[in-house]
C-alpha cells in the first residue's frame, strides 16, 4: 500500500437532465483513497452517493471536474472495476460457478478453464460456499447468494471494488456475518473498495475511513479515520471508541438533513 491516490475525484460536479430542469447531484465533491484502502460513503437518502460509484466505474461522466484511477481519467466503462449491489442479480440458468465465473468470461482473462474455475472455487472456500459451487441461485439463501455476488465481483482480480449497499436487504445477524466475510476476503484479496452504505456501523466496521456526504446536491461535509486495525473483529463495534465515534457520524447525519444536533 502507498498514499498516492488510486481513486482521485477532484471538484465534481454533477446535473442529472430531467424535464424541469437540470438536477444538481453533486457539487465541488473531492475524494481521494489510497492503494488498498477501503472508504466507506454514507449521508441522506438521494444525495447522490449511487452517482458517485457510477462515475467511479466510468459508466457516466462527470459535467464538470475529473475521476481518475491510478493517474488515468476516466472516461469510459473500466475492466478493472468490480461492482456489487444490493440485489446479487445471479442469472438463474447458471450454477454458482458459473456465475462467479461471468467476468472472467466478458472482460477476458489468460487463464485456461481447469485455472478459471480453480480461482472461483478459491473465492467460495473463502465465503464459505464450498460444495454449493454446481448448486442454482434459488437454492441458496439471500446470505449465500450475497457472498457468490461478492466472488464475482473480485474473481477477474479488478484494482478497485464498488459496493453499493451490498448487505442492506439482508437481516442483522446475515449483515453483520457478511461483514466480517466482507473483512475476511479484502485481507485474502488486494483490492482498493469504495462502499455506499446506510448503516453507520457498516461503515465504521469495514472503512478505513468513512466520508460524510451532505445533502443534495452533495460535497464532502466530513471524513473520518478509523482506526480499528487489520484484525478488527465484530466486539470491536461495542468498544466506548467506537460508540463515540458512532455518535459523532450520527450527528454528522442530522446536519446532512438539516436536523438540530442536540
């Protein structure tokens, strides 16, 4: 890991088009995260942070400022983006290894197939999906089928992971195990992630740093340092650091929507 931005978002701003007029979504936003860091981007519902993550994976372009991953602008859909959502989107005529193995197959990949399929089974060993490989998304929980989500979207190796509140319709104790697999995989893996989330928690447990967005249309209000190290664990939420820390991110929030802070 070393401190020159791998992901550099400098004074973005951006309007979605609509009949009444341009929608202003993000305004003068600048983030930058290191090479194998993980920042975690929570604030109000639409405030843009789904936008962010697009523009990231260079799927739109900003109207004004930059994104540039590893010096490079960006300016088109990247191959070496990896991207989950909250819904797994698991195609129903594929086994679980055959889904993992979809980006391989779209981005293109050196490996021969016996080598393909040795990486995938890799990654469900590391979720704990050993011996579902052959079995059908139906046939798995929403936590089962959240993990082969989260292999795919690492199984072509991309240097940097968007997840894009990939636990929110999962109940607690399946978030907060995934949470922990989530941990568990960024140390077996060498990836640098951008989370949206909703969940304070979430973002304090997995982020390396957690950045505030304002409300729409959004800047960064604040931007926090964690500082649970490498091994955190789930105990490490229930500390009186942690609670502090969960309580100044809360307050952050209410100013985001405009809300008195006690």
């Amino acid at each position: 890991m070393n401190d020159s931005p791998l992901i550099d978002i400098s004074d973005v701003t951006h309007a979605y088009k609509t009949e009444a007029g341009p929608l202003p979504v993000l305004r003068d936003l600048t983030i930058r995260a290191a090479e194998g860091t993980f920042t975690a981007v929570v604030g109000p519902s639409g405030c843009g942070k789904s936008t962010l993550t697009r523009l990231v994976a260079g799927l739109m372009i900003p109207d004004e400022g930059e994104v540039r991953l590893h010096g490079e602008l960006v300016k088109s859909p990247r191959k070496t983006v990896g991207m989950a959502f909250q819904n797994p989107v698991l195609l129903e005529w594929r086994t679980i290894m055959d889904n993992v193995l979809l980006p391989l197959e779209i981005v293109g990949t050196k490996l021969n197939r016996a080598e393909q399929r040795d990486r995938a089974m890799e990654l469900l060993t590391l979720v704990g999906l050993d011996g579902f490989e052959d079995k059908r998304p139906s046939e798995l929980s929403g936590g089962m089928r959240q993990r082969a989500s989260l292999c795919r979207s690492i199984v072509h190796r991309p240097e940097v992971l968007i997840l894009d509140e990939p636990f929110g319709a999962l109940d607690n104790f399946t978030r907060e195990d995934l949470w922990q697999t989530m941990h568990d995989l960024r140390k077996a893996e060498t990836f640098t992630c951008v989370l949206i989330t909703h969940d304070l928690r979430e973002s304090l447990f997995l982020g390396d740093q957690v950045v505030v967005l304002s409300g729409r249309p959004a800047t960064v209000q604040y931007v926090m340092d964690v500082t649970l190290g490498p091994d955190r664990v789930l105990d490490d939420l229930y500390t009186p650091e942690s609670a502090e820390n969960l309580h100044i991110l809360r307050d952050q929030i209410k100013i985001a929507q405009g809300r008195d802070v006690a």
